[in-house]
C-alpha cells in the first residue's frame, strides 16, 4: 500500500498547496495576508506603488515557481523576502540612473559643456550596446573593471576589451587622439 493511500484526504491537499499555488491559496493570500505585505513593503520603500508593485511581482514569481515544481514553504515569508529585494533592486536602479543623469549633465559655468555633452551622447549612441554599456558603468558611474564584468554578467578580460573597443570608437568620434597608455 502506498503512503499516500494511507493519509487523509486534507492532508493530501495541503501538501499540494505547499508545491503549488492554486485559486483558493491564492485568493486567501489577498484577502489576509496582501494588504499587510503591501502596506510594510510601501513603508520600507516608501512609496505605496512600488509596494504593491514589488508584492505583485514576488507573487507571480511563486506561482511560477511552484508552477516548476519548486516548494515554498511559507507563502507569505517568501512574498515578503522577495518583494522587499525587488523594491531594493528598484530603489538602487533609480539612484543610479539619478547619479549617471547629474554626471551627464553639463556643468554650467564651463563654456561649451552643452555641445560637449550632446556629441558624447551622440558618440556613446554610436558604440553597440555592450560597448556603450561599459563605458558608461566605468566612466560615469566609476566602477572598476571587476564590478563593470560583474553588472555585466561577462568576464574581466571581456570587459577590458569591450572599454579597449569603446574608447578608440569614442576617441576616433570625437575627434581626439587615442591615449598611448590605454589603461582601463
């Protein structure tokens, strides 16, 4: 006789509600546990939105998951683990595009800042992506070449070579002579 045979039938189906998220679990989760979730996740970020943003996401990426097979445990534990991570992800996004938008800015008080700062784009807009991706995590947002591989998803000598490539396309479309000392 098998095990399961010999286990009651609410057993059963609670053991397949902890591989797998069905219309009741779900609908229970939005009636108790979902508005809790988003209102802590808003605090944390501060913004109610990007709560019930980050709740949402987290919670089609459970339903997902037990989709492959995967258990999860504690549904609203998990919820809350990654919906905070992916507010984070969000809130880190947002300052970096805040600090490459103030380094792309032109300084006022120089001469010339405004066209300097549009044929750089115009140069960076003429590099292939993971070129132009390089370039502006290492020289506006400073990363070292280890971190630009890291963001990237690439390897350090992948990397090295894609800022080599970036930078001679940059110098050669802007007009200026490429550095002797190529140092990344």
């Amino acid at each position: 006789m098998s095990t399961s045979a010999s286990l009651p039938a609410s057993t059963l189906a609670g053991e397949r509600r902890s591989r797998e998220l069905d219309e009741p679990t779900i609908r229970e989760f939005l009636r108790t546990d979902y508005p809790r979730l988003v209102a802590a996740v808003g605090l944390a970020c501060g913004s109610r939105a990007a709560g019930e943003d980050a709740v949402c996401e987290a919670l089609a990426r459970a339903w997902e998951r037990t989709d492959r097979g995967e258990e999860i445990r504690n549904l609203k534990a998990w919820v809350a683990t990654v919906a905070l991570n992916y507010a984070r992800s969000g809130l880190r996004r947002v300052l970096v595009e805040r600090r490459a938008r103030e380094r792309l800015a032109p300084v006022p008080d120089l001469p010339g800042a405004d066209e300097d700062a549009i044929d750089l784009r115009r140069a960076l807009g003429q590099l292939p992506r993971k070129q132009r991706e390089a370039a502006v995590l290492r020289y506006y947002l400073g990363l070292d070449v280890k971190e630009v591989a890291t963001v990237m998803g690439i390897s350090e000598g992948t990397a090295k070579t894609s800022l080599h490539r970036a930078r001679r396309k940059l110098a050669a479309e802007l007009g200026e002579r490429e550095p002797e000392n190529d140092v990344v």
